[in-house]
C-alpha cells in the first residue's frame, strides 16, 4: 500500500493528498472546492472535537447554536469585519426554485428573490453579537461565555482538504464581559487551552504569541496565535484568539448597566480552531508509509492481527489481553478477517497511522510472547504475553513523548535567528522553517518582506523561540530601528 503514497521528497502536496485518500480521511465532493470527510477521518476529528469541548466546559464555557445564514445588513455593521470577509462571503438571492419552461431541470424562480440577501456565515460574530443584545441587560448577565460547533463557508479559490476547504467545520467562542481585563485574560486563556490541547494531546510543539496589525482578525483590536511549523518547513497557523475590545458591542448596541447602574458597552472575544488540525496532524508526524498518529488522538490505539489466521486457542488469549487493555482504556481492535492475509492487514493499520500493532501465532502461543510493532519507529520486539497490557499502556506512552520530542527537535532546528536581508532570504527560500528577524513594525516593510520572499509575519512571540534574551536592533529589509524581532515563515 504505501508504494501508492508518492514520496516526501518528490513531491510534498502530493504526498499529502495521497495519504488522505489512502488511509480513509477525505475524498473530494461535487461541490467545488468541498470534501467528504469519511468515517475514520471524522473519528479522528470527533477526538478533538470531544477533548477541546471537555477543556471549554472545565473553564466554564456552554455550547450554543446560531443560524447558518446571516442578513447582509449584519456584516455591513462593522466596517473592518466586512472588509476582511467580503470577496470569501457566498450569498443567498432566492429563496425557491420552479421546473424550467423548457423542460431542462429546475432553475432559480425569478419570483422569489430575496428582499435582503443572506450570507452564509464566513464566521458568527454579527449574528451572535446581534443576538447578545437581548441576552445582555446587566452586569448580572456577564461574563458570558458561549461557543459553538458548526460549518462555515469561506469562498476559497485554490483549496486542499483540512488546510483548505469552502465548507469546513469548526468551533468558535464568542464572549462578553464587563471589563477590558477581563476580556484580554479569557482570550489569553482561551489561546493557553489551545496550545496545551495542541502539544499534549496532538504532539505538536507550538509558539505561542500576538499578530502583527496587518495580520489580525478582521474586527479584532488583538489577535494571539499558536503556529506550528509542518515538516516542509511551512508554518501552520493552528489556532486564533482574539480580543474584540468594544466593536461589536457598539456595532450591535449591546451594552449593560454596571454596579453603579451606569450603561457601558460590553468587551468581547472570540476564538476558534478548525478542520485545520486535520491537516496538522497528517503533515506533522506522517512518513512515506502513511499516516502516523499519536496514541492519545487515535481512535483505534492497538490492533491485534492473528498469524497466519484466528483459532480457537489464539482467540482466547487475545480476549484475555483485549479485556485487560480495555481495562486500562485503550481502544483496541481484533482483526479476525479471514479474507485478507496478515501482511494485508500490516500494510493497512501501518497506513492508517495505528500506534501499535499485536501479532500472534501459534509459535509465539508456544512461547508465551507475542509481537509488538510500533509506527512511530516502525519497531519490532517480542514481548511476554505476562504483563503485556502493562507493556502496551507504557509503550503508548512513550510513543506520544516520542512524537513530541522528535517534532520540537525539529521546530526548534528549523528556527533561525537572522540578522540581514541575506541570511533572511537563505532561511525562507533555501532552509526553510522560521526566520526570527527584527522589522521595523510597519506594514510597508511588512508587505514588502511577502512580496519579495512569499514569506509573512507569523507572529510577535510572547517568549524569545529559542530560549534567549529580546534585544533591539535594526529592520532585516530598511535598516529602521526595530524594538524586537518577529517570526517569518512560509505558510500555509
């Protein structure tokens, strides 16, 4: 099977797009630019759907659901918020169809067009926010603390499944407060869930920090990011928080009376992560052979696969060991089909990214050991069927340290502090990986850097990449003065 999945090294989107239809992820739709997300693609994303939603609920959030579609009306009440999602926004002008006179299918009834356009929604903030205004009275009706999981649609031109899509699924809190602080604290916290959800869950090592003005949330007085850096050395941006300050409050007229029975507007944040993770996921950690998963993200931990086929006596020890690892919580699986070969089912759990595979046989019976196999390293040892739940429960484990650890190894190597135009230009177009150069903080330059290089800020870290102290400098392209450095890359 993974002699179906082009090499790395030959072709990189290739890559990806194979081992995303090879191991059952996506397939493409009808619908341009929109995917089919299949069963073991979804069950993935239903593990980080199910943990992040646990992490909201712990720091107090509630879900909700809004509608899908938004009047027009609503986006033309922030100016910025209009301006960063008109030219990806698709419109709804009819609300009926009627059979085509000339007997060729239906087609849109010229009767019922729409008064008001709906958009459907690039993201929620206007309809919520338009909402909140009923919900929101006073200071005893806050801090509100809402999300949701839904689609949202971004008209995208040139798309890729996960990274990219017109349709895709998300979350996205949005909260009111009745101070400032308040509200920057609960989009710092939100970006901190993010970035422990992402490291310690996905084994994927992250800088967290604030985008450039340029960069921000159309609507968003700051946005914090975590970025991660895939193994092309392209940067992912893999989660947004942002703080709203007052816009929307005053877009939408959503103010409270405080204690001293005062009117104030309400301060806002809102944050989401995506269908994006997917993607992150499969670039992250996969190799020429296919998918590769880390165990606490898995939906299937551990498979068992008879050799060369199930009997009487296999399958008894194997119901013994499976119980003992449900026990523990691990999710495992005895393939008992006798239809395919044993090296048919290797080949397949090794490309579907399974973090352990348990082979056993007449000989190992006789033993008393049994073959364990992990992705990750792709070895092999023999192991006493005594203790082996224990074993297995280690050795996942140890698995998810490792993928971490080879992955910030890697994000670290690739993070190159430079101080001149050349050695900015050697990291974006010959290393790869993040550039962390001084700028001279204006959006001119900001612009400029992409237009020669294709590379754009990432984000102004919160801590130095790689351990060390801030210093001023000058600018990598103008020679400006320059406070502090910022992370180029890349990106996706």
């Amino acid at each position: 099977m993974s002699k179906e999945i082009t090499a790395r090294a030959d072709d990189y989107s290739q890559w990806y797009l194979d081992i995303v239809a090879k191991a059952g992820l996506a397939s493409n739709s009808k619908v341009r630019g929109c995917m089919v997300i299949k069963p073991y693609g979804y069950a993935i994303w239903e593990k980080i759907k199910d943990d992040l939603d646990r992490r909201f609920k712990e720091t107090g959030h509630v879900n909700a659901y809004f509608p899908l579609l938004i009047p027009k009306s609503f986006l033309s009440k922030e100016a910025d918020h209009v301006d960063g999602f008109a030219k990806e926004c698709a419109v709804v002008t009819h609300h009926r169809l009627m059979n085509d006179p000339n007997g060729k299918g239906v087609v849109v009834d010229p009767s019922a067009k729409l008064e008001e356009e709906l958009i459907i929604r690039p993201t929620s903030e206007t309809i919520i926010w338009d909402t909140y205004r009923d919900w929101i009275q006073s200071y005893r009706d806050l801090p509100l603390l809402i999300n949701q999981w839904a689609n949202v649609v971004r008209w995208e031109l040139r798309t890729r499944p996960f990274l990219r899509t017109a349709e895709f699924l998300w979350q996205e809190g949005h909260t009111a407060h009745s101070t400032e602080q308040e509200a920057r604290d609960e989009s710092i916290q939100m970006l901190d869930v993010y970035a422990d959800f992402v490291e310690n869950i996905m084994a994927i090592p992250v800088y967290k920090g604030e985008k450039t003005d340029h960069e921000r949330f159309a609507g968003a007085e700051s946005t914090y990011t975590i970025e991660a850096l895939m193994q092309d050395g392209k940067a992912l941006q893999s989660g947004t928080s942002h703080f709203l300050g007052q816009n929307f409050a005053k877009a939408f007229d959503v103010t409270f009376l405080n204690e001293n029975n005062l009117k104030e507007y309400v301060w806002a944040t809102s944050w989401g992560v995506s269908t994006r993770l997917m993607g992150a996921l499969i670039m992250m950690h996969s190799d020429d052979q296919g998918l590769v998963l880390p165990p606490r993200l898995a939906p299937l931990q551990v498979v068992i696969i008879p050799v060369p086929k199930p009997n009487d006596e296999i399958d008894a020890v194997v119901a013994d060991i499976m119980q003992q690892l449900k026990a523990k919580g691990i999710s495992v699986k005895y393939d008992e089909d006798r239809k395919k070969r044993p090296g048919f089912k290797f080949a397949q759990y090794e490309l579907e990214g399974v973090p352990i595979r348990l082979a056993i046989g007449k000989r190992d019976l006789a033993n008393g050991v049994v073959e364990v196999a992990r992705r990750d390293t792709k070895e092999k040892n023999q192991t006493p069927l005594e203790g082996v739940a224990d074993y297995v429960e280690n050795l996942l484990e140890e698995i998810q340290q490792n993928l971490f650890g080879r992955a910030k190894t890697a994000q670290q190597e690739s993070t190159h502090i430079v101080d001149t135009w050349d050695e900015f230009v050697e990291v974006i177009e010959e290393k790869g990986g993040f550039a962390y150069a001084h700028w001279d903080g204006t959006t001119e330059t900001e612009l400029k850097i992409k237009e020669l290089t294709k590379a754009t800020s990432r984000c102004l870290p919160f801590d130095h990449p790689l351990g060390g102290e801030e210093t001023a400098g000058k600018c990598i392209l103008t020679g400006k003065p320059s406070s502090r450095r910022v992370l180029f890359a890349k990106a996706y």
